[in-house]
C-alpha cells in the first residue's frame, strides 16, 4: 500500500480531489493545505454530514462540481453543482484523489468503490480498515497497476509510511507512539469522575469530538494498531506502542540491523495530510510550524498502562481475534463515547459497555461487506439496550 510510484503528468497540473468529509476537522485542514497550495490542487467535488452553513461557505469559496449532504430537505442544490452520492464521487473519473476523511462506518464502502476504480485515497477514516481490513487488502491486490492505492493521513500511520520509504525490507518491529492524552497521570479514581470537558481538552491536537474522547481512553490508539497491521501487512506480536507525551515523534519503525528511524515534527495534522495530498513530492508551506530542535528538553517514552486504559487493551484484543469483532468494538464504542458526551455516562463505562457488547458477540470469520455491517448495527444496537436496562 505504501510502496513508491509515480504520479506520470500530474507532477504538472493540478491534482483534483474529492474530499469526504470536508466540515470535520481534517477534511477542514485539508482545505487549509489547499488555500496554502492553490497551484497544486483543484477541489471538484465536497461531501459532508450535517454541517451545512460551513458547506455552503466552502462551495462558495472552492466552487466544487460535485456535491454531498446527508439531509436535501435542509439545503437546495447550489448553483454549477451537481448532487451525487459519495460513493459516485470515490469513483468519478476526473478524481485524481480522493480524501477519505468521514467518521465512523460513513467512509468504508466510498473507500472500497474507489479501490476498485483505482483511485488513490488519502485515509484518515479508521472505521474502514478497522471493520473490513482484510476485504480492502483483497481489493488493493487485485489493482496490481497502480500502488500505493492508500496513502495513509494518520499522523502515526503516516510517520511509519515516510520512515519505510526507501527500505528494500520489511521492518523488524513498528512502534506507534501515543501522547497518553489529557489523563495519562491520573488514577482509575480520578478517571472515573472526569468530565466531558476535561476530556475534550487534548494536549497535543486538535480533532474532532469522537477522536478526542477515543484518544483519551487510548481506544484511538487500539484502532491504529488494527490499521497498522493491515496497512503495513505486519503481524500483530510486531506492532508495539509507547506513550509520547511531548507529541514530537509520531512512530518509529526498528530495522532488521537494530536501528531505528523516526519521523518528527510540529503535532499538526496539516503536515501528514500535506504528505498524502502532494507525495511523491515534498512542498514548502510556509502556513506551517517548523520544529524548533534547540526548544524541546526531553523526549519521554514509556510503556502503555493497559489496567487505566482497558479500551487499549480490548481494541488489540478484538484485532488479533479478528472476523467480525473490529465492527463489534466500532460500532459499540461510537454509541458509548456519544452516550458520554450527552453526559449520560461516565468516561470509564465506555470500555464496560465495549467489553460487555464484545463477550455477547457470537463472531463471523472472513465476513463479507454485508455481515460486518450487520455486527456492527448489532452493536450499536445492544449498547442502548444495556444502557435501558435490557438484555
């Protein structure tokens, strides 16, 4: 997925792109690249959810072909555009690039259809390689044309990506690096009396709600293990984490002679997404932060405390078992970590609510599309009825 290719006449001309998910806060940095790069880029087609006023600002101002939003009730079509499904938008045939930056289960099947037209997809979307990793690994072996058909957005994911690059072999180990979040200190008393707000105050990045809370209970760290492994083809018993703090190095990957090689700069998402819209080339951007060597005064690592932060562990758990527990543990910490933010719950019954939902599952090998759909709505499902009280 992530092997060297060439981009042939596009070196030359603008790169056009469809952006799934442009009101989130990547699909909105996406954009912030763009206004950076106007000579680089050309945005023909916009997909969001609900966020319409925000749309209607970013169709005025990038003046897309295409168009996506969920509700046609609440918004006429703009002028010079044209309604389409995302899925019809992954596929077009003027997309050079497509930007899967959508949450939850929305980004899987736009990112099947546009590996199967041979597209080159920029992912931030978790969800698809979570739930159907072994459904999109299949897909991409059949485009035996065209590789990398995904360019990795996850800043860690992204740092793996950029560190291979260059090396004949495969690595001897991948070390994903995680800040620890806004309660990496605190005691499993404390954190069971933390608030919405206090969870929503990450340290290092700015992101969207779901990914924030997800990345204070290392749940977001779990699901780039399951990604990594499928990306990167590598065995689970080779993917290691170490808490960050300082948010400077973004993974590593040791080498078959022992060393290792790092990729560091400024915590901002612009930098990967950059990385994916541009490569194979490296471009000057002078909107972004440049990293200051002389101003860091330590580099911390240490390992994981997977008693404080279960969700860590039921993620890597729900990876290795495999079949149809990935889209058990999607769709059911997708409804928690909601459930949470209406203040409905604490932030430490999600993984119980996750785990609960998890040992009831009765698990599908080698699901198709259809099957995982179903796990993962049957998740959803089971969430509420445990939190009504029913079994």
């Amino acid at each position: 997925m992530y092997d060297s290719y060439e981009m042939g006449n596009q070196h030359n001309s603008l790169k056009k792109l469809a952006i799934l998910g442009s009101t989130g806060s990547i699909g909105q940095q996406t954009l912030d690249v763009i206004r950076a790069l106007p000579d680089k880029f050309k945005v023909i087609a916009l997909a969001a959810g609900s966020n319409i006023e925000l749309l209607h600002r970013q169709i005025q101002e990038f003046k897309p072909r295409m168009v996506y939003y969920q509700n046609q009730e609440l918004y006429s079509k703009p002028k010079d555009c044209e309604f389409v499904t995302i899925e019809k938008m992954a596929c077009h045939p003027d997309v050079d690039l497509v930007v899967v930056a959508t949450s939850g289960k929305a980004g899987l099947l736009p990112t099947i259809e546009a590996i199967r037209c041979g597209k080159m997809i920029a992912l931030s979307n978790k969800e698809p390689l979570v739930m159907a990793g072994e459904i999109i690994l299949g897909e991409i072996k059949k485009q035996q044309n065209r590789q990398p058909v995904i360019l990795p957005v996850d800043s860690e994911h992204s740092a793996i990506w950029q560190c291979l690059n260059g090396e004949a072999e495969k690595p001897a180990r991948i070390i994903l690096t995680a800040s620890g979040g806004p309660f990496l200190n605190y005691s499993l008393y404390q954190m069971e009396n933390v608030t919405v707000e206090q969870a929503l105050q990450h340290p290092s990045w700015k992101m969207g709600k779901k990914v924030t809370i997800d990345s204070a209970t290392l749940m977001n760290k779990g699901l780039e293990v399951i990604e990594a492994h499928w990306l990167f083809e590598m065995p689970y018993n080779r993917i290691d984490i170490l808490i960050h703090p300082q948010s400077i190095i973004h993974s590593m990957v040791e080498l078959a002679d022992g060393c290792i090689k790092a990729q560091l700069s400024v915590p901002d998402m612009r930098f990967p997404i950059q990385y994916a819209l541009t490569y194979p080339e490296r471009i000057p951007n002078p909107t972004l932060p440049m990293l200051k060597l002389d101003q860091i005064r330590n580099l911390q690592f240490e390992k994981p405390d997977y008693h404080r932060f279960p969700c860590l562990r039921l993620a890597i758990e729900a990876g290795k078992t495999g079949g149809t527990y990935p889209a058990v543990l999607c769709g059911a910490d997708e409804v928690a970590v909601d459930l949470f933010l209406q203040k409905r719950i604490r932030l430490t019954d999600i993984a119980r609510l996750v785990e609960k939902v998890m040992s009831m599952h009765s698990p599908v090998y080698h699901p198709d599309l259809d099957t995982i759909m179903e796990a993962e709505n049957w998740a959803r499902e089971t969430v509420k009825k445990l939190l009504n009280g029913a079994n």
